[in-house]
C-alpha cells in the first residue's frame, strides 16, 4: 500500500510500504479521511520516540474493504471510525474498565502503523460504524470522544457559568459539547481575534482576547464578581493552566485536557487559590470507558451525525498523502493560520 511514512528528522516520504498482516479477528479498512492531531504537531516538535519507519495518524475513518475469519460485527462497504486505543485488558486498571489508565496500552498511530496510509489493518473492537456519516465530518471523532471524556467527567450543572482556556479545536469542540450539556454562560478566551470571532459563531455567550483585555477583571465581571463555576483548560499553555485557578470561583471546578509540554510552575496566589476557594481539580486523559470504548465515543457519533456539533467550520486545510510533509512544513512554520488539517488520500 502506499503511505507516507516519517523517517529522522521529521522527513516525510510517500512510497510503498507492506501492510500489517491480516489476523482472525482484524479488519482491512480503506482509509478516507485522517486528522492532525495536536499530539501529532508536539511530536514532531520533540523527540519521537517510538521507532522508525513510522506511519502516524490516529484520527481516522474508512471504509471496511475485508476482514478476518473470526470478525462478526462488519461486513464490506461498512463505514467506520478508528478507536486508536488498545488497552493490555490484563493490569489492574483494565480489570477495573479504566481503560484510559491502562499501564501497557498499544496507541496505533506511535506504536503501530496509523491512518497516513491507503489502508489499515485494525482489530474488531477498535471500531465503530457511522452509517451515512461524511467521512471528513467523522475525523472528528476521535477528538470529540477526548473532549466527551472531560465534559462527562467534570459534571456540569445546567446553567453552569463556564470559562474555556484555548479556542483551538479541542476548545471548540469543547464550546459546543458543553453547551449541549446545559451550560449557562461560556466564556472562550484566547489571544487569535479570528479564532475568537469563530467562537461567537459556534455559540460563545463572550469572547476575551487575554493579549489586549484584562482576563480576570472581565470574567469577574461577566459573573456577577463570583469567577466561573467551571475553568476547562484546552491549550497546554503554562500561562493558561495557571489562569484556570485564578479565573474559577470558591467551591468551583477545574478541568485540564491540555498536556504539559513544559513544567509549570504556580504563583502564591494561584496556589493559594486551590485551597482557600476549596477547589475541585480533575484531570483528563483519553477518551476510554466501560464497555469500551465507552458513551464518549457513542455519544460523540450521535452529537455529529445530528449536527448538534459543528465540525467543518473547524476545517481550514486539506492535503493528499503525497503532500503530509507540506502539511507539516506549514504547521511547525507557522507560515499561515490553520485550524484542523485533514489528510485525504483520495483528494
């Protein structure tokens, strides 16, 4: 099959590659559509670490074109979705259906051969059917079941006043997913007036661009002086995981989906904020529950399918698999604004 495959140094090449072989219980999907993922972009910007040749991409959908003697849950011309996690099933964490703490996880995409390829060969219970799903639309997935992950866990009240750190696409996501979830107020903020202009369109109640705007006096104004009743931190920012605790109100939550790239290191009254507003943080990590992959993933279909999320607003390039090493090249130079990339290899 053809791929494009990363080497050292973060070289790119499209050529022929063999495929995984088919087992008993594994499908052969035809892949249509694959995001770029922020984890994608940070591992590009450090040290990969997971071998070479590499075939990344975790965020895919396709179409089952074979499968093996075993398989009983789909038949050819069925569209499905990756579920690129594959937990050990046998340390402590699985025998208890925390999939997402699974000490001896299989990530396809790091560890194995991911969705910037023609095909993938993916075992049974690493899918899920869409139906009619636009397979662009179902690239969102994956990112949506993480986004599901957090807003599930962190447990919103209806009419809850919530303050979102970061309007990437997982912040985006996360603006919609909460508002389905009954929230009050939401506050998006982030330093890009254009990705804040498109949080007003996808349903910010307001907008702060914290580069221009004082960020604590305007959230505390937008709350009647109190703080948010819920910070959710989507941009793995230093400056904005400490802000989270300085923006949330006594008694509030504190949720963080962005990953740490850096040490973060807090200020007395940030610190202090944990403990004299009794705040509740919760961490977020995956997207995995019981049975798995878990209603994160379920309900991230449904959410999509019925257009109660909007995803293709999120869309701002498309390249070919020919062409993932310009993606890349625009990316980490920073040459043009993006927002979610996809990689079509049939463009």
């Amino acid at each position: 099959m053809k791929a494009s495959v990363m080497y050292e140094h973060r070289k790119f090449e499209y050529k022929e590659i063999e495929e995984h072989k088919l087992g008993e219980n594994d499908v052969r999907i035809k892949v249509h559509s694959c995001g770029i993922c922020g984890s994608d972009i940070h591992k590009m910007q450090t040290k990969w670490k997971y071998g070479y040749p590499a075939v990344i991409g975790h965020e895919y959908c396709g179409e089952v074109v074979g499968f093996g003697d075993k398989v009983t849950k789909f038949k050819k011309g069925d569209r499905v979705v990756c579920v690129p996690f594959m937990p050990c099933n046998e340390c402590e964490y699985c025998k208890q259906s925390l999939y997402s703490m699974c000490e001896n996880y299989t990530m396809i995409g790091s560890h194995r051969f991911g969705g910037f390829a023609e095909y993938s060969i993916i075992a049974e219970e690493n899918l899920l059917k869409i139906g009619d799903l636009e397979y662009t639309k179902a690239s969102f997935i994956e990112p949506l079941a993480v986004v599901m992950h957090a807003v599930m866990g962190i447990d919103i009240n209806l009419g809850d006043s919530v303050v979102v750190l970061g309007a990437g696409t997982i912040g985006m996501l996360v603006l919609q997913a909460i508002k389905a979830a009954g929230a009050g107020k939401v506050i998006v903020v982030d330093i890009d007036d254009r990705k804040l202009e498109l949080a007003k369109k996808l349903g910010a109640t307001q907008t702060i661009n914290s580069l221009s705007e004082d960020l604590e006096k305007k959230v505390k104004e937008y709350t009647d002086e109190k703080g948010a009743d819920i910070s959710l931190e989507c941009a793995g920012s230093v400056v904005t995981q400490e802000q989270a605790l300085l923006l949330t109100r006594k008694h509030g939550k504190v949720g963080y989906l962005g990953i740490a790239y850096k040490d973060v290191t807090l200020k007395e009254k940030a610190f202090e904020s944990i403990f004299r507003k009794e705040l509740t943080l919760k961490g977020s990590w995956n997207s995995y529950s019981a049975p798995f992959p878990g209603r994160e993933w379920t309900n991230a279909i449904e959410l999509i399918s019925k257009n109660k999320i909007d995803v293709e607003s999120l869309i701002t390039h498309k390249f070919t698999l020919k062409d993932v090493d310009k993606a890349f090249e625009m990316i980490l130079g920073r040459t043009e604004p993006f927002g979610k990339i996809l990689i079509l290899p049939e463009l």
